[in-house]
C-alpha cells in the first residue's frame, strides 16, 4: 500500500498500575495491527507519559508531558485504547490523558480492547464510549472484551492462544476501525471538522 494512504493508529496502554497486564494485551493487539499491511502503529503506554494528574486551567500553557504527547494524537487517523475495567469503570489516569487534550480525539474513530474479570471490560467500555462521544470522536461498535483474560494462556505461556475467540473479534474490530479511520479522514479533508 502506497505510503500516503496507510493508516495512522495510536494504540494507547490505559493503565498505569503496577503488575498491569495493559502492556501485553496492547503488544499483541498492535502487532495484529501490524500484520494487515495499511496501518502504522504509534504505541502509546501512559505511564511512559508521565502526564501530570492535575489538569491546568485552558489559559495556562501545556506542561511539558502534555505538548509532548499532542502531536502524537493529533497525527493519528484512529485510536485503539486498550483498558482494565477497575470497579466497574476505566482506571483514573486514563481519564486524566483523554481530559488533557479536546481538538486531538475529533471526528477521528476510537476502538476499544478491554480486560478484566467476568465483565471483561465491558462496564469500562460502555463510559469511555460516553466519554469519547462528548470529545465529538465516534467510537465504533466492535470492540475486544477478554473476560478473564488469565484463561487465555496456552499452556506453554504464550497468550493468548491461537485459537482464542479473542483473534477473530480482534481482525472485526480492525477492520471497522480501518473503514471508519479512512471514511473520517477523507471527510476530514473535504471539510474540516467544526464542533
């Protein structure tokens, strides 16, 4: 595919906690991310970041960490977050990265892969596509949920295994963020999005 026309996705790690098993769901959805050949992965691990917990006032300067990372966003075609579900919502700093930055998530499509008991993640996703649609992102309809994400080992520990349900409802939730990454785009270029 010709360089112009793939893709931009940021693939970002919404948990910061210690032990977080983020990083491994993440490396694996981006590298199947990879493998279909238009889109160009950003992996962004928040807690790489460093953003700082308490967001300024709008007539204040960007700290540092924040005008680091909105280029990030901004290049982006599409997102894929990628989150644990904490006591039936998505972790604080999460939302704290998304509250930092307005124009960077608009008209642009927004995937979620989330994690976590027998949920899966679901309650998470549910306020984070709330959350994304008052950022006036549209955030799709396939998503990757992964309850009980720990049975999905093989027993030699690679994760997950190859015949995971997981695979499949990954390869959908691409190619619909793909579709709408694109259709957006083009939009976007015909007409600048105004809120």
């Amino acid at each position: 595919m010709p360089e112009d026309d793939r893709l931009r996705l940021a693939v970002i790690v919404g948990s910061t906690r210690d032990g977080r098993f983020g990083p491994t769901v993440a490396d694996w959805f981006a590298s199947r991310a990879r493998r279909r050949g238009d889109l160009d992965v950003d992996l962004i691990d928040l807690a790489e970041t460093a953003l700082p917990q308490t967001l300024g006032d709008q007539d204040e300067p960007a700290p540092a960490e924040v005008a680091a990372l909105a280029p990030r966003l901004a290049a982006a075609d599409a997102f894929a977050v990628v989150t644990p579900e904490y006591n039936r919502s998505f972790p604080a700093p999460l939302k704290t990265a998304i509250d930092w930055y307005y124009e960077e998530w608009q008209a642009k499509p927004v995937a979620f892969v989330a994690y976590g008991r027998d949920s899966g993640g679901l309650h998470a996703v549910d306020q984070l596509r709330q959350v994304f649609t008052e950022l006036h992102a549209v955030a799709i309809r396939d998503a990757v949920i992964l309850p009980r994400y720990w049975d999905l080992f093989a027993t030699d520990g690679t994760w997950p295994r190859a015949g995971a349900e997981c695979n499949t409802a990954a390869r959908s939730t691409l190619d619909r963020l793909a579709w709408w990454a694109r259709a957006l785009r083009d939009a976007r270029a015909r007409s600048p999005y105004v809120p």
